[in-house]
C-alpha cells in the first residue's frame, strides 16, 4: 500500500468519529487535563523545594500542599473520564463498522463471497475490526491531547527563557513527530503483510477444522501439519519483525528523551550561570520536561502500530466498497407469479462462459427438468433466475418482466430456491427449518417436514422439532439435512420452486416419498428441476437438456 492510499484509509476511518465529534473532544480535554495535572505534580515539588530553601516562589508553602493533593485526585477522576470517554468512542464505532461490514457481506452476497476464502473473511470480521479499536481509543485523541498538552508545557517552560522554550519544543517533536516517522518508513509493508499471513493463517486452520475426517482417512495429517507450521513460523517472523522495530523505537524514545534532559540540564545551568535566568529557572524548566514526556511517548509508537491499523482499516474498508454484482431493486410495482422465460440468455464467470444464447419457456404450474452433465449450467440458470448473478447478454423474465425491474423482495417472495449443499445452523432444528418463514406455526413446519419425509426421524430424537443440531449440521446426516433443506423450500410456499439437485443425497426410498410429495405438492406450483438421476426427472412433465437449448 503507498503512501496515497495509507492517508486515504486513514482519513475515512477519522470520518467514522463524525457523529461522536462531541464526545471526541471531550476525551483530548480531559486527557489534557490528566496530563497537565500529572505533569504539574513534580513542578509543584520543585516550588516546594525552592520554598524550603527560602528562595520566593509566589506560592504560599500551603497552597503548593493544597494543590499537591488536588492535582493527585483530579489526575486520576481526569484519567479515567479521559479513557472512559475514549473507549466509549472505540466501541461504539466498532459496532458501527461491524454493522456496515454485515450489511456490505449481505449485499454482496452470494455472488461476490463464493470465490472469496471464508477463513479470511473471518480474520476480518473479528480481529481486523478490533485492531481499529487501539486506532479510536489509542490513537486518535493522543495526537490532540500530545499536541495541547506540550504547547502549554514549551509555553511554561518558555516564560524562563526563550530558549529554553525551543530545546523542549525540539524535544517534543523529535519523539513525537519525527520517530515516529522514521520507524513507520523503516516498517514499509509490514503491517500489510502481517494482517495477510494472519487472514492466509486462519482460513488454512478452518479448512484443516472442516476437513480432518478426509486429513485422518488418507494420512494427510503430517503435510497438513507442516504447511500450519510454515504459515505459523512465516507469521511470526513478520511478527517478530515488528516486535524488533518496536523495541528500537522504544529503546530510541527513551534515548532522545535522556539525551533532552542533558541538554535541557546544560543549557538551564549555562543560562543560569550567564545571569539570565535566576536558580528558580535553572530548576523548574528542568523539572518540567523531565515530567512532560508522556504524551508523546504515547505517540512515538504510533511508528509500529499505525501500520497494522491501516493495513486493518483497508482490509475492512475494502469489504465496505465491495460493489454488489446485483443491487437490490425498489419502488416497483410487486407482481405476482405467471410463467418465467429466459431468452437469448449467456453467460460467463470471468473469461469463462457458461451459457451461450440459452433460451427457455416456463409455464405455470409445470415441473421442468434441467439435465446436462456437470460444468454444463445448469446450477447457474438458477441463479440467474433468482437474480444472484446479472446475465452477460439476454434477459431473464419473470411474469413476462424483465427481472431487472421487479423488487427483490418480492422476487424472493414468489421464488423458492434450494441448493445443493443445504447449510445448517447451529440452532435447533426447528430453527432451521423457520428460515424459510420465519413467523411459520409449529404447525405449518411440521407440515413442511411431513412432504420432505423428515417428520418421523425428527420426532425420534430425544427433543423432537427442539433438538439443538452441531455447527454445519455435524449431527446430521447428507441425507437429513438435504431434507431440511426441502422443508424449509415447502415452507416458504413459493409458486415458483427452483430446485438443485434436491434428492442427490437421499436413498431410493426417501426419494420415491419426496417425489410423491413434489409431484402433489406442485399442483398449484411452478418447478424448476435439475438432478443427475433419471429416477428424479420421472415427476417431470417436460426434460430440457442444457446443451440443446444452447
């Protein structure tokens, strides 16, 4: 990422804190204020001192006490407003961006996430988003309170002598300003290369998750293994790499800040000698910076961190910009369902075509067979009927409208599309099977399962319709989930039912009984049917194969 694009992303996350500007500010005053109060402790010590020595300070021994102890108490109610508010800032905008990242997933879905890897998403979704919280409550508010909090102090230590002012402004900049920059120029790509191996990392370890039963069966276990470890050790030596540069920037900090207070120690002593200053400004200008660094101590690691909040924020930004590949459509009027057509229709994935000038008449209230061998097209004329994909050239019309011009609610209303990998949640089986209405009676579900021959096995288990099912279904069998999955296509009782392969994991038995429900089911109903089984398209009143419609 260059320079261009690294301010880019920057200056759109500080656009996310817009609505809470208010409380923004409110976090640098108080961090301000914590700041000073803490920096003023051990200047107020010095007063005290130069007190005792008899020298006259303008301050009453127990108005120094007075302040000593207030500056104490306020220091700490003013640190912990300061971070307080800063946290309340961080976490609200993460949940802000994490509702812009789901709302971005879901309108670019499904066509944009099939070829992106979900283990990555999952990298950004969790740790990505919450590296932006050091950025909103670690970042952000320091500049301003580093930037307030030292003019005041170069301004007090200023009214001692010019200056003196200039060598702790000089001070304040070469730790806060300009180490910073080096060490993030030093870091390059770092951050960038960190958060990939880190996304790359996690989606291997799902996949490894997902697919330990076929690792375990042929003894893959072992190169698996190493190809885990090389991703870890390849991670952690980027880590190590940032960690390294993260020591020489603090180890240089602490270098620059001793290296001021010597010259801070000579000059104030040289002036105090010439007759310039008097004792009172030999000591308190030194007092002062030695206590007055930590606001851009805070900053000089900016140099390491603000790389991987970047290389986060672009991450996540990227998924924000992601265009849809079909927006969802508005404000037209709702149709209801009288036959689908596809006409002159082709399409491509990439350079890759799929269907070239198809063109198909469905009428209402007819089941249609889709055959063709596999890679044909079959699986993505449906898609283009459920507008999940734009077609290349041609159209796809539903009711004799252009499926461009209907609502995508409503064009969901009237279809019903099952796929050929049902995906089971990690909820009850009920809750499955209500995706497909969600306000659906305990009734109208035990209906549904009644067609897709799932009923009796469900209400074999120990808590029947409640039954809690693993994550991706892992108590559940092909079979049984691909019967959820019909179920919840009869629940949605749609008049147009687009169907992939619905019986490819189910034995001849069960198929005969989900046919025989299809087949009644379908009186009144539109079916889209594709399957590799002969014995499935026996339900169908017409058989169209992909490659004669070409």
């Amino acid at each position: 990422m260059n320079k261009t694009s690294k301010i880019k992303v920057l200056f759109r996350l500080l656009i996310l804190v817009k609505p809470l500007s208010g409380f923004m500010i409110l976090a640098v005053c108080l961090g301000t204020l914590g700041f000073l109060t803490a920096q003023f402790i051990p200047i107020l010590g010095g007063y005290a001192v130069l007190y005792g020595l008899g020298y006259e300070t303008g301050l009453k021994f127990e108005t120094i006490v007075v302040l000593l102890v207030s500056f104490a108490i306020m220091r700490s109610i003013f640190r912990f407003l300061e971070q307080r508010t800063n946290h309340y800032i961080a976490f609200t905008l993460l949940a802000i961006i994490r509702d812009r990242v789901f709302k971005a997933l879901r309108r670019i879905c499904p066509a944009k996430l099939e070829g992106k890897d979900k283990g990555n998403l999952i990298s950004l979704i969790t740790s990505d988003v919450e590296l932006l919280e050091v950025f909103y409550a670690h970042t952000i508010s320091p500049i301003f309170i580093a930037i307030a909090t030292e003019t005041i102090m170069c301004i007090f230590i200023g009214q001692f002598h010019l200056i003196l002012g200039c060598v702790a402004l000089v001070s304040f900049v070469l730790v806060g300003v300009i180490l910073p920059v080096i060490i993030s120029k030093r870091s390059g790509s770092l951050g960038d290369e960190l958060r990939s191996e880190s996304g790359q990392l996690s989606a291997h370890m799902l996949e490894s998750i997902r697919g330990i039963d076929e690792i375990q069966q042929y003894n893959y276990g072992q190169q698996r293994l190493k190809e885990i470890t090389d991703k870890t050790n390849t991670l952690s030596f980027k880590q190590g790499a940032l960690n390294r540069l993260t020591g020489t920037n603090m180890a240089l900090a602490n270098s620059i800040i001793w290296l001021s207070d010597i010259v801070m120690l000579i000059v104030s002593y040289y002036l105090y000698y010439s007759g310039k200053v008097s004792f009172e400004g030999f000591i308190l200008p030194v007092i002062a910076l030695m206590s007055s660094f930590g606001p851009v101590t805070a900053l000089s690691a900016l140099g390491t961190t603000i790389q991987s909040t970047v290389a986060s924020g672009a991450r996540v930004l990227s998924i924000i910009d992601e265009e849809p590949e079909t927006e969802d459509i508005f404000g037209e009027e709702d149709i209801s369902f009288d036959g689908a057509k596809a006409e002159n229709v082709s399409f491509s994935y990439g350079n890759e075509e799929v269907l070239d000038n198809i063109s198909v008449d469905i009428n209402k209230n007819e089941i249609i067979g889709i055959v063709g061998p596999s890679g044909c097209g079959k699986s993505t004329l449906l898609k283009l009927f459920m507008r999940f994909w734009k077609t290349k050239s041609g159209q796809i019309r539903v009711s004799d409208k252009n499926i461009e011009q209907i609502n995508t609610e409503n064009l969901r209303d009237i279809e019903s599309y099952m796929t050929q990998e049902t995906q089971i949640f990690k909820d009850t089986i009920i809750g499955n099977i209500r995706i497909g209405k969600l306000d659906a009676t305990d009734a109208e579900v035990a209906e549904a399962c009644k067609k897709a021959s799932i009923h009796d096995f469900i209400m074999t288990l120990p808590e029947g319709y409640n039954t809690e099912v693993g994550e991706l279904g892992s108590t559940l069998s092909g079979g049984e989930k691909q019967r959820i999955g019909l179920a919840r296509a009869f629940l949605h009782n749609a008049p147009f039912m687009l169907l992939d392969e619905p019986t490819s994991s189910l034995d001849s038995l069960n198929e005969a009984v989900i046919l025989r429900a299809l087949k009644e089911y379908s009186k009144d109903k539109t079916v889209l049917l594709v399957s590799h089984r002969q014995s499935t398209m026996c339900i169908a009143d017409r058989t169209l194969s992909i490659e004669t419609l070409q």
